[in-house]
C-alpha cells in the first residue's frame, strides 16, 4: 500500500490478490498475512493470508481475505495459477465471493479473474489485470452485480535499488484512477516508499524491511476527515539451500 496501490506490475505474493499474471516471476515460495485498520474503525478492517508456490516456470497461490465484521462482511477465496512464457507470464485465478448482512442473510458467487506481465525491456515492464469479466452477480433475485475492475501499469526500475511505478484504473461503475508509487533502498535490507493517488487524491507512506526469510512492511495513508488507515504485512520465504 505504500506505493499506492501502484502495483500492477510488482512479481510478489501479494500478487494473488494484485495481478495474477504476475505470481510466475516470484522467486521463492512464501507464505504471507496481512491486516488493514482503515480509519480507525474495527468494523472497516480487513484480514488476509496466502500462500504461493514456485514451480520452474509455474506460480501458484491460494489467498483468503476478510473485511467487515458480525453485521456486515465480505470474504473472499481464491486459488490461482501463472504460467511464464518467454518474456511474458499469463494467470488466471478464480475466487469465490460472499457478503454476509446480520438479520438478512448470505449470498455468494464465483468470480473469475486473469492477467499478464511483460518485460518490455530490461528496465521497463507492463502489467495488466481484469477482475470479474464476466460481470458476475450474486445470483437467484439480485440484480445486484459485483464489480468489474480493469487495470494496467506501467514500472521503470533503473537498478535493484528503486523503481517507479504508475497504474491506471477503472471500476466500469466508477470514474477511472491514477495510482503513482516509488520505492528506494536507503539500505541493503530496508526500503522507503511513496505513493498518490487521483479520484479521491491521497497520499501514501509506507516502510520494508527484509531480513533473508523475512519481508515487514507497514504504509499508512489518510482521509482529511475520516483519518488514518494502517497496513501491516509479513511474508515467510521458503528460501532454496
């Protein structure tokens, strides 16, 4: 979060949620968890975790989310796969939705979702990702249709030690988004991140540490009058000997 959500193009675990094409870049298997305190409020909290694995040119990942609390929550889970293939990967992932409101019951539908990244070049690479092409909706009665997201990036890393990323994003219900982040390593294992974001405009923050098997990572952001919303993540690394 602390680029922004500008994360299109990164090859890391997280990229079962992010961009599914890009899980066939990660390095080493890892397992991960995350949680989200967004504004201050328990009730608007998300949970996740994931595990994906490396497999010669395959990535695959299960990752499992959960936001809301007794009276009102969305969860999701999800199992995808990427495939890398010459300068580019493909994935596809599928993910089971449901929303739960206390006194009204539960509903849920299968979401399908794919995406790809390639290296253009050394130093540039491109993502992009659909969610939900299908417009799937929750079925029976509902007229209600969950939301289809598509998305694009673009990242510059000119060394190991920073790189540049901007996203484009667009809800087909809601006006588009620009997303901007730059992440920089002041030290070998420690990193500092920046990002924006248009529609509504915000600023994000966030901090890396990266001991051999471990990656942390906090960000923060905030709205000028809902207040502070927090990240914490850590990810375990299978590292190969």
């Amino acid at each position: 979060m602390g680029m922004g959500n500008a994360h299109t193009t990164l090859a890391d675990p997280w990229a079962i949620f992010n961009n599914i094409g890009a899980l066939a870049e990660i390095k080493e298997s890892q397992a991960a968890f995350s949680y989200d305190h967004r504004m201050q409020l328990n009730e608007l909290s998300t949970l996740a975790a994931l595990v994906a694995i490396k497999m010669n040119h395959l990535g695959l990942g299960i990752g499992v989310s959960q936001f809301g609390d007794k009276d009102f929550s969305q969860s999701q889970a999800g199992l995808g796969i990427a495939h890398r293939l010459g300068i580019a990967s493909l994935g596809l992932k599928i993910n089971y939705f449901q929303t739960h409101v206390n006194g009204y019951g539960t509903a849920g539908a299968a979401v399908l979702e794919f995406g790809g990244l390639a290296e253009l070049s050394p130093v540039v690479f491109f993502g992009a990702h659909v969610y939900n092409p299908t417009m799937a909706s929750y079925g029976g009665d509902s007229p209600e249709k969950l939301p289809t997201i598509v998305k694009a990036g673009i990242s510059y890393r000119p060394s190991d030690k920073v790189s540049a990323n901007l996203d484009a994003e667009k809800d087909i219900l809601l006006p588009p988004q620009l997303k901007i982040g730059v992440e920089y390593s002041i030290l070998q294992r420690l990193w500092l991140r920046v990002g924006f974001n248009t529609n509504p405009e915000r600023a994000f923050y966030g901090i890396g540490f990266r001991p051999r098997r471990f990656h942390i990572d906090y960000a923060m952001t905030q709205h000028h009058r809902l207040g502070f919303t927090h990240h914490f993540s850590v990810s375990y690394l299978f590292v190969r000997k």
